[in-house]
C-alpha cells in the first residue's frame, strides 16, 4: 500500500517522501480502516513519537497523520463495538503509524461512527481539531454561558471550531488572528475580533478564558488578560507568564468516542461547521507540511476517492 513516510529527523520535510509500505497489522482491540481522508498537524515533525516508540526505539521509516475517516476493513482480536464495512473517524495513536497512508491500524475505542451524511473530508478535519476546542475551552477551561473567552487562532482548525463553540454555549467571544481573517472569524461567531499585527492585545480588556494555540509572546502576554478565578489554557507550550490570581492548564488532547459523535451530531443538525482551508492528494502531503501553504481552516488530505 501507499504512505507518506518520514525517514531522518534531521532532512525534516525533505526526507518525506510516498512510498509503498507493508499493510498494517491489527493488534489486540485494534481496527484496520481505508483511509478516506486524513488530517495531520504541521509540528509533528517535532513531535518525539514521531520517529521513536515509546520506549525509545526507532520507528523510521513512519507514517505522520493522526486524523482520519474511512471504513473498516479488518477487526482485531477482541474487538467491539464496530463492524466490518462501517464508517468511522476519530484519532491515531501518536506513538503509531498514522493516517496519510492507504489503510492504518487504530485501535477501536479511539474511533466513533461516522453518520452516511456526513463526508469523509468533513470528518477528517474534526477528531483533534474538534476533541482539542472542546476539552480546552469546557474540561480544562471550565467556559460557562455569560462568560468571555479569547480565542487566539480563531480561524485555524483549532480556534474556528472553538469559536462555534463557546459561541453555541453563550459566552462572549473575542478572537485574534491576521486582518484577513477578521471576516471569517466574524462569521463563526466572534463578538470582536483582534488583529495581531495592527491592534493592542491587552484592549481585549479582562477575560475569564485564554485558549491559545500560538504560544510564545502571545501566550505569554496573555496571562495578564485573565481576571482573578479564570483559566490560561494553551497547547502550544507551557506558558512562562502566569495569571496573577488564576489557573494555567498546559494540555495534549485525548481520544473521546462520545464526545467525537457528539461533535457528528451537532454537525448534522448545522450547529457546528469544520472549515477546511484545502484539499489535498496524498501524494501532494508533503506540500501541504510545508510553512505558507496553509489556508485558514484544516488542511485536509484526501487519500482514497470513494
């Protein structure tokens, strides 16, 4: 079968390439799923699990991706819960070969049905997108109707789908971004929107939730913003600045099979839109790394046709 592969750490998205694989083994509890599309984040590269196992062993040449909608094939044994021909999507150990391949091996439990009306590149763009907006904003940032919350990188896969979100549950939304993407983000749901470039943070005035997915000098800026009882929640790094009088939660999303069908299910009934910036071949994956070829929204890799 087909995959993009990384082979040398140090060649970085020059040693990315398309190349045939062996196809994947099903362990105890696994599924093996045809890939439909794939969707993937653009520091992986920098991720340890990329190129080593979790006990430290070399895993090259592996496969990157860790979002994915399809259809299983192959149930492992032992496996529960889903059936052979049935769409899926969900999520990819990190610590495994991922989803920019023809078929991948999942195991069962991090994946949920995927309804008939929902398409495939759709749901590529939702699994840690989705899982990251709604455990940073609810789990880990505690957001509650009445509230405001700023969302940096309001129009990235991440922050558009936060955006709808918090907005859907009645806070005050204010996000930042590029001036470019002060019409979209307005469209998601924004109540105000902060040009990074042009505009002052701090007049975002006191927030009662951060959630950033940007880092460095922003995220750091941005513990000044929290009131007293409020939450920095970030996935970019642990933060340097801390809220005078609130919390700071540094967090890697989690697989979540209820929450990923609650997040089919609000986009069945329009509730919540995943704005996919683009569209790729599997072949052209390795673009779709590279810095400056993103479009606002996820980038999408769809890897088989039907």
């Amino acid at each position: 079968m087909q995959a993009i592969t990384v082979q040398d750490r140090k060649a970085g998205l020059a040693g990315m390439s398309l190349m045939d694989i062996p196809y994947p083994r099903a362990a105890v509890n696994d599924v093996i799923v045809r890939v439909h599309a794939a969707g993937f984040t653009p520091g992986e590269l920098d991720w340890p699990t990329t190129w080593a196992d979790r006990a430290d062993r070399d895993r090259t040449p592996s496969v990157p991706g860790h979002e994915l909608s399809g259809v299983v094939v192959e149930l492992g044994y032992g496996t529960t819960g889903l059936s052979v021909g049935q769409r899926v999507f969900g999520m990819a150990d990190w610590a495994r070969n991922g989803t920019l391949a023809e078929y991948t091996a999942v195991e069962a439990r991090n994946l949920a049905p995927l309804p008939a009306d929902i398409d495939h590149t759709v749901a590529a763009a939702l699994p840690i997108s989705g899982l990251t907006a709604w455990q940073g904003l609810f789990d880990h940032g505690r957001l509650a109707a009445g509230q405001t919350v700023l969302i940096h990188g309001a129009v990235g896969g991440v922050g558009s789908l936060a955006v709808q979100l918090a907005h859907e549950a009645g806070a005050r939304v204010i996000g930042t971004g590029r001036a470019a993407a002060r019409d979209t983000a307005l469209a998601l749901g924004v109540d105000a929107f902060i040009d990074l470039q042009t505009d002052k943070l701090e007049d975002a005035g006191e927030v009662d939730v951060v959630f950033d997915v940007i880092g460095g000098d922003i995220l750091d800026r941005s513990a000044a913003l929290v009131r007293a009882g409020g939450t920095l929640v970030t996935i970019a790094a642990p933060p340097k600045a801390r809220p005078r009088d609130g919390r700071v939660v540094f967090f890697v999303v989690e697989p979540d099979r209820a929450r990923l069908a609650d997040l089919a299910t609000r986009v069945r009934d329009g509730r919540l839109k995943p704005v996919v910036g683009a569209v790729r071949p599997l072949a052209e994956a390795p673009i779709a790394f590279a810095p400056g070829t993103r479009a606002p929204g996820k980038t999408v890799v769809r890897v088989t046709e039907n």
